[in-house]
C-alpha cells in the first residue's frame, strides 16, 4: 500500500496528503473544543469555589467577570450558576449595558427549567425597558414560546403578533408568523389560523416559509379531518416541489396525501399514492407506508423483501456496540435496545466522548441536569457532568431516562426521540395535537426543523437495526 501511494505523482500526493489532513482534523476537532470547555468549566467552578463568602455567597466582581462566568454556566446547562452571577449584575449594576443580556439569561434559564411563568416574568422586564435591543426583541420572541408552553395560545398569538408588527423585518419574523398559525389553531380558532397561512404565504412567496405555511394548513386538515381539503393542500405542496430546508418532506406529504385518500374512503387510490413511497430502509415513510398497505389487505412481501435487502446492503453503518451494557439496561427496563443504538448512532456516532454545542455529553448525550434527575435510578448516588463519558454511567442513565418517556408516552418510539432532542414538554404538546395518535401524523407535528428530522433519522436508524438484529442484538440470518 505505501509503494503504490510512494508511486503516485507528486500532485496527487499533496492532494490526498491534504485530504488525510482535512479529515483527521474533522475527526479530532470536536473532541479538542468539548474537552476545552469542559476545562473551562471545571476552572470557572474552582474560581468560585475558592471566592465563595463565609455564607456561600459569591462575592462582588467586575460586570465581565460575572457575564463570563454565567455564559460559561450556560452553556454547560447549570442553571443555577449561571443564574447567581447574573442577579449579581442586575442587583449591583442596575445601569450597566450588560443589564438586557442578564435580565434575557434569567429568562432564557428558567425556560430551560420549566419555570414558564417566572420566565415570562424576567422577558417582560427586558422587553419593557429594552425593546430597542437585541435582548429586549429576542425576549419577546421567547416570551410567546413561554406563553405557548403553558398554554396561553392567544396570549402566544398576540406576543407574536406584536413581534411581527414591530419588527418586520428582524431575525426571528419567519418563526413568529409560524407561530401565530400554531397558537390560533392550538386555540381551536382554525379560521384565524388559516387566515394567518395566507398572510405567510403573500409575505414569504416563494421562500422556504411559503411551503411551511402550507404544511402547516395540511396539518390542520388532518387535525380537522377535513380530507377533501388535506389532499389539496397536499397536491399543493407536490406541485410546488421544493422541500428542501423547510418543516415539509416529499415522502411525509405523500404519506399525508395517501392518508387523507385512505380516510376518505378512497383506498384502492390511497394503496397506489402509499405504494409510490420506494421501499427504501433509510426513508422513514417507507416503512409506515408499508405497514397502512398491509392493513388495506395489499400482499406487501415484495416490498418487505425490498426493505431487508436493503438494510442488508448498508449494514456496515450500523453496528452493534456496547452490546452487554446495552442488554443488561434495556432487558431491566423493557426497552428495546435497537431503538437504544438507532438514538446512539445519531446522537454520538458510538463515541464516549462526544460532547454537543449544549453541553449533551456521551453515547446517548446526556445532559448535566436531566442525568442528575435520574442518576439514583440508574444506581449512581453522586455524579459529575465528565461521569457522562463513561459509557457504562451513561447506558444506566440514559435508558432509565428512555423509560421515564417510554411509560410517559405509552410505548410509542417517536415521541420519545422527539424528547430526546427537543424536550418532552415540547413533544408532550405535539402528541396533543395529534389526531389520531398515529406514528406518522405525530412526525409531521413536530415543531422544531431540527427535532423533526432526528425523528426522521433515528426511527429510520431503529427500522434498519430492527431489519437486522433481534431484540437479543444477534444478526437475523
């Protein structure tokens, strides 16, 4: 192998020398940021230990000093840490420009904890006294996230609504028409709602949101059992095309699409419509699709064949790691370990020291405070955030966590991986305005673009597992 790389001509070298370079930088960078914050981290906590007053207080230091050390708590989700240094800045500092970006921090922090109605309270302050800042506005858009988590749509509805009547043209004017759609029809206004599709889809033309809006209105079809309208709306959006970097899949529209056929009574059209879907293991749809044609009665063997070949061909991709830790967990909390590894193949590509931008850490990127909340479960009396990394704590931990949502969820896989990554008072919500509680019609609920395509990407990965191993982790022959 070196000779012929030795035989090759100098240009080729360098470029593949740079190619090599390149990859292993892709490689070992993200282990070399996560382990300098974690460094940052564990030097900020002994930095504070070490100041800390006879009564536990901290004491007073520099405005940069204190906004330092809470962006540091922040994004390693330690909430109450963060939160000490920033009541330090708005108690002693009361006219400092950093006052928007702390009153914003003890807002945004409390969201994270699931304190709405305090967070609603620190947003309020920053939108009322800095609305001509970035904080004061990003404020007000969180304010009406706050108000849909408890809730409040029309509250919601109205904070969006200012939002987008103040600020045109600001950075979060796309997601706030979005909202406005979601908070009137979680109202059960649905004309209001539909009113608001229209609104979006005049502003946006052609933009990513224009086709947002309208999988938004298919959704509401659905919710409505309007089937006549949901398969226009679905028509809609096909004749559009453009799905890429929006809310709506092709194959999700076609599912809908085949959905509205089959509830409308029309199931010899709806077999054909389920049956365009290609019977390809990746595609998540695919497999759904295949389940409704079974229950039309249509023979779906060939198409069952098609998706085990296919999981065959790409089996490389999925491999069975920490097979026994897997089983001893999984088997103890009747879960099924392929949806374990489909959840660890996207979450950390089986590395135990992986680390994501919120401070997630280990195979199935656990964080800080939900692992606290489990950690006795999981047998562990005393952990630190570095304990993630271990992969035996962080198996014990996690499926305890995957149990929790399992019981939390009655079962049903695709809520818990909405969960997992996009908090599960947030897929609480999406289940709710899922009707029927179908799979596929709770995967186009999804509220965040980010959560609904890992709902996409792991339930496909738990397919392919399922296609190859049984519920022992042993290759099915």
């Amino acid at each position: 192998m070196l000779r012929k790389f030795q035989s090759l001509p100098f240009p080729q070298i360098m470029k593949t020398m740079k190619f090599l370079l390149i990859a292993a930088l892709l490689v070992c960078a993200p282990l070399a940021f996560s382990q300098a914050r974690d460094a940052e981290l564990s030097k900020v906590q002994s930095l504070d230990s070490a100041a800390k007053n006879s009564d536990g207080s901290l004491p007073l230091m520099g405005v940069a000093d204190h906004m330092y050390r809470a962006d540091v708590y922040m994004s390693n989700r330690q909430f109450p840490a963060a939160q000490a240094h920033w009541k330090i800045v708005l108690e002693k500092y009361p006219e400092d420009e950093a006052i928007p970006k702390a009153l914003f921090g003890m807002g945004r922090s409390n969201m994270w904890q699931r304190n709405y109605e305090t967070a609603i309270e620190w947003f309020d302050k920053a939108v009322k006294n800095h609305i001509d800042n970035e904080w004061g506005q990003e404020s007000l858009n969180y304010q009406g996230a706050c108000y849909v988590r408890i809730g409040a749509n029309l509250d919601a509805a109205r904070t969006y609504g200012m939002y987008a009547a103040m600020f045109p043209d600001g950075k979060r004017i796309e997601s706030a028409y979005m909202n406005i759609i979601d908070a009137y029809r979680e109202a059960g206004q649905y004309a209001n709602a539909d009113e608001w599709v229209d609104k979006t889809v005049a502003k946006f033309k052609g933009q990513t949101t224009e086709i947002n809006a309208l999988h938004a209105r298919l959704r509401m079809n659905v919710y409505t059992e309007d089937w006549k309208a949901a398969i226009g709306t679905a028509e809609t959006l096909l004749s559009l095309n453009r799905f890429s970097r929006t809310f709506a899949e092709k194959y999700e529209v076609v599912y809908l699409k085949a959905y509205a056929l089959e509830r409308s009574g029309a199931k010899d059209l709806a077999a054909r419509v389920y049956s365009s879907i290609p019977a390809n293991p990746k595609i998540y749809h695919a497999g759904l699709a295949s389940d409704r044609l079974e229950g039309l009665g249509e023979n779906t063997a060939a198409r069952r064949a098609q998706m085990r070949s296919g999981a065959s061909r790409i089996s490389g991709q999925f491999p069975v790691r920490f097979k026994s830790e897997l089983l001893k967990h999984s088997k103890k909390r009747n879960i099924d370990p392929r949806f374990l590894l489909a959840i660890m193949k996207q979450e950390s590509s089986f590395r135990p020291r992986a680390k994501s931008p919120a401070a997630a850490r280990g195979l199935l990127q656990l964080t800080y405070d939900t692992a606290l909340v489990y950690k006795e479960e999981a047998g562990y009396s005393q952990i630190t955030a570095n304990s993630l990394y271990s992969p035996a704590v962080n198996i014990a931990i996690g499926t305890a966590y995957v149990e929790k949502l399992k019981n939390q969820f009655s079962g049903l896989y695709e809520p818990i991986a909405a969960s997992y990554n996009g908090g599960e008072d947030n897929a609480e919500r999406w289940l709710n305005r899922s009707k029927p509680k179908d799979r596929a019609i709770f995967a186009s609920e999804v509220g965040f673009g980010e959560t609904k395509k890992y709902v996409s990407i792991v339930m496909a990965n738990y397919r392919v597992y399922s296609e190859l191993y049984d519920e022992n982790l042993n290759r099915i022959q």
